[in-house]
C-alpha cells in the first residue's frame, strides 16, 4: 500500500508503548482495521487515525484520558463524523454513526449511508473485526426500536451482547423515546446516555425539529454586499459571493430535502436550482408564486426526471396554465392566500410537512426573505457576506416594522466560517412562544 501523512508528524515514542522506535510499516502492520487508536505510553497522547485511501489523516488526539468521561466523548466524536457523511443521502433519516470499540481500540464503525439502507449500528457490526461480546458501542442517537424502513436495530445489537452501549441522544420521537434504551437495560446491557448530546442534537437538529413538530426545518439563506445589498437597482446579484462560497452553498442546497425562490428571482435569473459544484441529490424546487407567473419556458421546469418542481400558487393561478404545466410533469400545489394576497407561507410549510419534507432551504429573493423573517418562519439565517459596496441596490431584508433595537431578531447561537474572502455567519434563530408554525 502507498501511504503518505499529512499535515503531521508521526512520533514514534508517543505512539509505541515502551517508546520503541518503529517505521510506519510497523504502525501499518498493526492496523487490523482501517481505524485505530494506538497505545500511549507514560501519559503521553492518545491519537486516533483515519487511513483513507492511503492517506492517513490525523483524527483528533487528547490528553492521556482520565477516566470513562473523556474517552466516551472521543468516540462519540469519532461516531458524529462518520454519521456526517450521510449528510444529503439519508433525509428525512437522522445521520447516525457507530463505533465499536474494545480495550481503548475500534474494532468496528459504521454510518448510516442513504435512506432506506442498513442504519449505522449494523453497518458497524457488519464491519467488525472481532466479535462484539463485551465491547462498547458509541452512536449518537438511540438505536431504533421499532419497524420502519429496515427491521428495528435494537434487536440485533442485544443478540450480540455488548458490555456497554453509549448513546448521544435518546430518540426525538416521543412515540418510540427510550424504548432502545429500556430494552438494552432489560437485557442487562450498561447504557450512558447525554454524551457530547449538544453537539448530537445539533448535528441532526433538521431531524430533531421536524419529527417534533411535523414542520420542516428551516433555513433561509442569501450572499449580500458589506451594506447589506443582494442585488444591483436593475436585479443583477450574479455572483455576488466567491466561488468557494458557491460550493459551500450547494453543499447546503443538497443537504435539504427542497429549495424555495420567489417567482421575481425566477424571472430575474432563471436559476437551475440544482446541485452541481459537489456531489449531491437535488433537492425538490420550490417556486413560490401567487398568479402563476412562471414562464413556460424556465429553467427549473425541464429535467424533471433529475430533479422535481412544485409551484406553490393560490385560487388565483390560472387553471388553464395549471393543466399545461401537469402536462409539463409539473406539479402545482394551491395554497390559501396570505393578508397580503400572496402564498401563505405557513400553510406551504404545514403542507410540505404532511408529505414528509423535513427540511427547506430559502435562497431568496429580498421579498420572500422578508415575509420568512417577519413571519418568524425559519429556524436558521446564513449571510453570506462579500466584501464589496453596491450603494443603491435591493435590499436582502425590507421592512420587518421593527423600530426597537431591543426588538430585533437575534442569533440564538451562530458560527462565523471564512471562504476566499467572504464571511459567511450561520446562526440559529430562537423560536419565541408565540410561534406557531405547527402541523
Ligand atoms: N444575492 C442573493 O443571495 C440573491 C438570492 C435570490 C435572489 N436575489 C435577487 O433578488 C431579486 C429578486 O428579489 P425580489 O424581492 O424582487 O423577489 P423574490 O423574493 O424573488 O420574489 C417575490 C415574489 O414572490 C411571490 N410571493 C408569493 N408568495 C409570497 C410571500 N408569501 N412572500 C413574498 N413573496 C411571495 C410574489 O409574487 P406574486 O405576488 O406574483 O406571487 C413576490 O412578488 C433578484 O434581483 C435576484 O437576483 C439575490
């Protein structure tokens, strides 16, 4: 095998017990599996590596552990990275990944890889290199207990009698909540639960929101100028943001199950509205547009075998234009008009819950970001922000009827990402109680 290491050193001393000097054909001969932790020795560090392809990456290293709290957060780190990689095949599933691991050492991993296949704990035992009696098994969500897809898990995981399972979060669903858990117990199986259960929670919070209130999770997502422009006065916004952040934003648009414009941003740019810098699914597209004033000829309306449209339209849309568009392969959803005469949001979002849309991506333009913003509709804002100046332009918010600072819509928490030399600030917005966008 050809292997290089990157971006670190390999020191043998820390590695080896006894601190022998060995080549890295050594370490190699010792890797059973393609992951594993090496023994430190003397208090030094615990590094655990990832040979991919022949690389070997440098996973995460801590200090000599002192006691079950800081290695159970370790593989439970290691278990939400692989759960990461079924971002954008696995929806409206939960990414879950699973780590087996014996006398500080991963015997087995897995993840759950697209919707409808194995879930992440039998993938991980499928791929053991030893048997799993008496070891402990780390994933970040409770093993499912019931039928849906693939029979329940947790079946599976008691007949290969574990020590110990250690579980990120208990199930979301409050109709099959604990009952993993409950059953390992029963079967005398030791269980920790809450490990790292934040950064569980968040790693899945489209998940999360959507199994508890049956609504989509919401993103609403723009590239603006430094005061604040998402467009030139004359429309033009293309593009506004770097080509990295072009990439970073396809990643998003495949990690949702559908993206929605405005029918002014489809007229404007006729957009594709499919994933193309990275490898992903196409999300469903969304146009909302209250008289159908989507051309015939746009964009979004071929290629339907790659990727679906929906319009959503009021009574106003003319039935005539209906019945072309379904003859087009189109379908058009007719929603109750808001206050404004325009597509009711909240009522589309209700609707696409119903069939099993558990996450949109907003992309624009200024007006639809407007009605997300002042309607309370969405659970997470990202602001691409590049550095330029436009002056008079579009505006990415309008008038949101706020006049007190102190009532201005603020990040519950939010991450601050650089890419080339554009900021991009992605931030949860908290839901208030009067809220009430529920199916
Ligand atoms: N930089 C960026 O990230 C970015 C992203 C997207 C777009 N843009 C730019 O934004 C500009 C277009 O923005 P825009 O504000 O004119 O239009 P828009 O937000 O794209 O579309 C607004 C239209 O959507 C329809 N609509 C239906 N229901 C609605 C609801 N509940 N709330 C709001 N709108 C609803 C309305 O038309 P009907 O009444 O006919 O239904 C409304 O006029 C373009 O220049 C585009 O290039 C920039």
């Amino acid at each position: 095998m050809n292997v290089t290491a990157t971006g670190f050193t390999l020191k043998y001393k820390e590695l080896m017990p006894g601190g022998n000097r060995v080549s890295l054909y050594h370490i190699l001969r010792h890797l059973s599996n393609k992951n594993i932790v090496l023994p430190s020795h003397n208090g030094g560090l615990k590094v655990l590596f990832t040979i991919q392809a022949g690389i070997i990456y440098k996973e995460k290293s801590l200090k000599k552990s002192t006691g079950n709290a800081l290695n159970d957060e370790f593989y439970m780190r290691r278990a939400l990275s692989l759960a990461r990689r079924g971002e954008s095949w696995v929806s409206p599933n939960p990414m879950v990944g699973a780590v087996i691991v014996r006398k500080n050492r991963i015997i087995g991993e897995g993840y759950h890889k697209r919707f409808g296949d194995n879930h992440a704990e039998i993938n991980a035992i499928a791929r053991s290199s030893e048997p799993i009696a008496g070891a402990t098994i780390y994933i970040n969500l409770e093993p499912c207990a019931h039928f849906g897809k693939t029979p329940p898990c947790i079946d599976r995981l008691i007949s290969h009698k574990p020590a110990r399972v250690v579980i990120g979060t208990a199930d979301p669903n409050p109709l099959v909540a604990g009952r993993g858990i409950d059953a390992l117990t029963r079967h005398g199986i030791k269980t920790t639960t809450g490990v790292l259960a934040e950064e569980c929670r968040r790693l899945n919070e489209r998940f999360f929101t959507f199994i508890q209130t049956g609504v989509p999770f919401i993103t609403v997502k723009f590239a603006q100028t430094l005061d604040g422009r998402i467009a030139t006065g004359t429309g033009q916004s293309r593009w506004i943001s770097s080509e990295k952040s072009l990439k970073f934003a396809h990643k998003l648009r495949s990690s949702h199950d559908a993206v929605l414009i405005g029918v002014n941003t489809l007229i404007r740019d006729d957009p594709e509205l499919t994933v193309r810098l990275i490898r992903g699914k196409n999300p469903l597209r969304i146009i909302v547009d209250s008289s159908l004033r989507i051309p015939l000829t746009a964009h979004v309306l071929k290629n339907q075998d790659r990727a679906g449209t929906l319009i959503a339209t009021t009574a106003r849309g003319d039935s005539e234009k209906r019945k072309r568009l379904a003859d087009m392969g189109v379908e058009t959803m007719v929603i109750d008009e808001d206050g404004t005469h325009r597509v009711d949001l909240k009522k589309l979002f209700v609707a696409l819950g119903k069939r099993n849309i558990s996450s949109v991506l907003v992309e624009g333009g200024s007006d639809v970001i407007t009605s997300m913003l002042k309607e309370n509709l969405s659970d997470r804002v990202v602001i691409v922000v590049a550095p330029r100046i436009l002056g008079k332009g579009i505006e990415a918010v309008g008038n949101l009827g706020i006049h007190n600072i102190e009532k201005s819509l603020r990040f519950s928490h939010r991450k601050i990402i650089k890419k080339d030399s554009d900021l991009i600030i992605d931030g949860r917005i908290a839901r208030t109680p009067n809220r009430k966008i529920t199916s």
